[in-house]
C-alpha cells in the first residue's frame, strides 16, 4: 500500500506542483491551503507524512505541529520556511517537526526528504516495541543499591523525569555510568525517543567531527553521500557522549556551538541544521584539574555539568555486593539456562573482603564467570578468581555488617524464589518458621514484602 501525504500550503502553484510530483512517486496524495483545512482532513483521514508552509492564514504551521502533536504525535512532518529564515525551522523542529525545506523548494530535496522521514517513521514504529522492551531493561531495577550514595542519586534521576537538561555522570570505570544514562533516557520524557551512545573515545580524532555532526558528499575522499552524524540521530532524543575527556579541543569548540545554538553544520556543508537533543555525558577523568591544565574548555564544562551524577567506586558501597551478586545471579542463570543453588558463605565474604578496583563491572564479569563453573549447586571460592585476604579490625567490622546485609538479601531473594512462601523459604533455608520470622524482624525485612514487591512491579 502507497504511503500518503498531506500537503499544506497556501501557495497554490507550489502545492500543485508538489503534489504532482509525489503522485508521479507513487504516493497517495491530500491537499490542504491552511493549517484549519488541514488539521479538519487529517482528523478524518490520518497521513504517513505531513508537509507544512509555517505562514499560512486561519491557522499557521507552527499551531499546526502544536495540534498534530496532541491527536497524531506519530505523524512525522516537514515543515516548508523561506530561506534565511533558519529561526523559524529551529522553532519547529523544536515543536516537534522532523525535517525542513526552504524556499524556493528543490524538488530532489523533496524527493530525498520525504524518502527518509518514512523510512525513519517506519522504522520508529518497529523500535517503539523494541523500545519498551529496553525501557523495562533500563529501569531502577537495574541500578541496584541501597547504600546511602547511590538511592540520593536515584532521587536526582527521578526529578530529571520531565526535563531534558544537560547532564554529566562521572565515577571510575565501571561504576555503570552508561546505566544511569539509559536510566535517565528511559524514565523520562525521552523514553520514546532515540538513544544514542557513543564512545568518544574509541573514534580517531580526525573522523569525531564528521561523525558527530555528519557530512555532505563529496566532503572529503570516500564521502561518496549524504550522512547524518550522531546529533541528527538522536534527534528529539539522549545523545549519550562516553569518554568525553578524549574529544580534541577543536572539536570541544564545535560541541560548545551545538549546545548553545542547537544546530549543527555537517563536514563540507554551510546550512546549519536545527536540531533538539538532550547531551548525557560522561568521564572517568577530572575535568576540572583538565580545564586547569589546557585540555578542557571550561565553558564546555559548565554547559555539561548543569546536573552532575557523581557514581561512587564499589568499595565505598559494599554494603551493596549481596544484593548486586544475586542481581548477577538472576541475570547470567536466566541467560545461560542454568540452575545455580545461590553463593556460599564463605564466597560471600570473599566477594565482600575484595577490592573491586573494576567495580560493578568487575563483579559482574566474577558472577558471569562463576555460573559458567557452578552448575547445579551454590557458587563455592573455587568458583572466583580470588581468595579471601587477611582482614584488619576494620575490615572484620565492615564485613560483619556485610554479612548482615548479605543474610537479609538473601533472605528476600529466597522469599521471592519461593513466592513469598515463608514455609517453602524456611525449608530452603533450612531454618525454621519461627527463626524466619525472627530474622524478618531483626533485618528490617517487611511482612508485606509482596505486595510492595507488585506495587514497584505496576508502577
């Protein structure tokens, strides 16, 4: 079936024209010379497309997207503005058109444009399931922790939820800065829009510019088309910027001028392009000491940190270790379709007394690594790459209030395992029913575990 289009314009010859030109394509074609008109037809008859002047009479362009954005959001539109009148493509992209025209109107362009707004709009279609599946990836149940650091942190993603600030997530390697970043993405109001990660790190200097901001053909050697860079991907979206301490200072420049004037200019290009992305970045270095050294803008800087996560290493949070092993555990004996008892006592505290210089990372790796080796029974010492190390006075105190968080952790993942069954978990545990209920209450563990468990499940 032929995709349809709607086209609003009040420009006579110029709708014709158009419309004759996406007919002879192939497309199923509407016409409208006002917003009114349009906004009337289209709650009769919805469109794959909408292609809009901004100046019309009755009803403007730009209260057009408005109305679109309420009845038909997944309507994907393109908006007609006469050149050198960039503003007004700026505030419609803003309002939520996908693309542009200028006029006088190049009918390749149209071709080309229309082209690549259904494909996009296709292809948005497919990833809203695949988008709710990575939402429920991305949730809180992800971040796990229930030290002090870590649930403050989780309040301040939560408040992100219904703006699209810049912000900028720093800790140590593995510390799962991408985690929060998806979590930051995935719980607010860009849930539906694209998520774009990229390693600034891993790309060569002389190719982060044209990836970033893309290129025109024929922009230098082997630019053989058109390409949109990372920004226009992830338009309306979270630009997810890994290992931003790498960028070079020329291209730091270029970063600063998107940020401030929300447009980019691709490689070999002269038209800046409008676009509405909120920028996550990320560093495990100090950029402040790089700012005083010369290798960071500071302007950049406080564009970035307008909100800061600042991810605590692992070994200030041990408190967490039990409750990330089993997490671990779930995860890796769901996906590898073993059947993995738990952890012994004696891993537990060698999992506690380590010291996790990959952090979070490193656990999972241990934990992944150990299901491999534990098959039908509990992971044993045997199973890690390392041995329990002699322990000082502090280190046998925090281990004792270690081993009480990992008795309560594994006390709720048993209750859970057995569906809230406290005489399947007793016996699982090998306890009785009434030293169950006695370690429920000296743990703070709560009797209405369940439905807290499905309330947190709905919400």
């Amino acid at each position: 079936m032929s995709k349809s289009v709607l086209i609003v314009e009040d420009e006579q010859v110029l709708r014709q024209s158009l419309a004759e030109l996406l007919t002879d394509e192939g497309y199923q074609v509407f016409q409208a010379g006002d917003g009114k008109e349009a906004y009337d037809l289209i709650l009769k008859q919805p469109a794959d497309l909408v292609i809009t002047d901004i100046r019309m009479p009755n009803m403007d362009g730009m209260e057009l997207i408005g109305k679109l954005q309420q009845t038909a959001p997944q309507t994907p539109i393109i908006i007609i503005t006469a050149y050198g009148t960039v503003e007004s493509a700026v505030a419609a992209m803003r309002a939520g058109a996908h693309d542009y025209l200028l006029k006088p109107v190049n009918f390749d362009d149209v071709l080309l444009k229309v082209e690549r707004t259904l494909e996009y709009s296709d292809l948005t279609q497919t990833r809203k399931v695949m988008t709710e599946q990575l939402a429920r990836d991305s949730t809180f149940h992800n971040l796990v922790g229930d030290a002090l650091n870590m649930t403050r942190l989780f309040d301040t993603v939560k408040k992100l939820a219904t703006v699209k600030t810049s912000v900028l997530i720093v800790g140590e390697s593995g510390t799962g800065k991408e985690l929060f970043a998806r979590a930051v993405h995935y719980n607010g109001i860009t849930r539906e829009k694209p998520f774009i990660a990229v390693n600034c790190g891993a790309i060569p200097d002389s190719l982060i510019e044209s990836e970033l901001f893309g290129y025109r053909r024929g922009a230098f050697t082997g630019a053989i088309r058109d390409k949109k860079g990372y920004f226009e991907a992830a338009n309306h979206g979270t630009l997810f910027l890994d290992e931003i301490s790498t960028l070079p200072l020329s291209v730091q420049s270029s970063l600063l001028r998107a940020l401030e004037q929300r447009v980019v200019v691709p490689v070999g290009d002269t038209q800046p392009r409008p676009v509405d992305v909120r920028i996550v970045a990320a560093s495990n270095q100090d950029l402040k000491k790089m700012v005083e050294d010369g290798g960071f803008r500071e302007d950049l800087l406080y564009r970035l940190d307008v909100v800061k996560l600042e991810l605590p290493p692992l070994r200030q949070r041990k408190e967490d270790i039990p409750a990330l092993v089993h997490h671990f555990l779930d995860k890796y004996t769901k996906q590898m379709n073993k059947n993995v008892l738990g952890i012994t006592n004696d891993a537990m505290r060698a999992m506690l007394s380590h010291e996790w210089r990959g952090n979070v990372r490193e656990l999972e790796n241990v934990i992944e690594r150990a299901v491999i080796f534990a098959e039908d029974r509990h992971v044993e010492t045997e199973d890690l790459p390392f041995a329990i190390p002699g322990l000082t006075h502090d280190d046998a105190e925090s281990l004792k209030e270690s081993m009480r968080q990992f008795e309560r952790h594994h006390i709720i993942y048993s209750l859970r395992q057995h569906h809230y069954d406290k005489a399947e978990t007793a016996k699982h545990l090998e306890i009785g029913v009434s030293s169950l209920y006695r370690k429920l209450e000296e743990l703070n563990i709560p009797k209405n575990m369940q439905e807290q468990d499905h309330a947190e499940a709905g919400a």
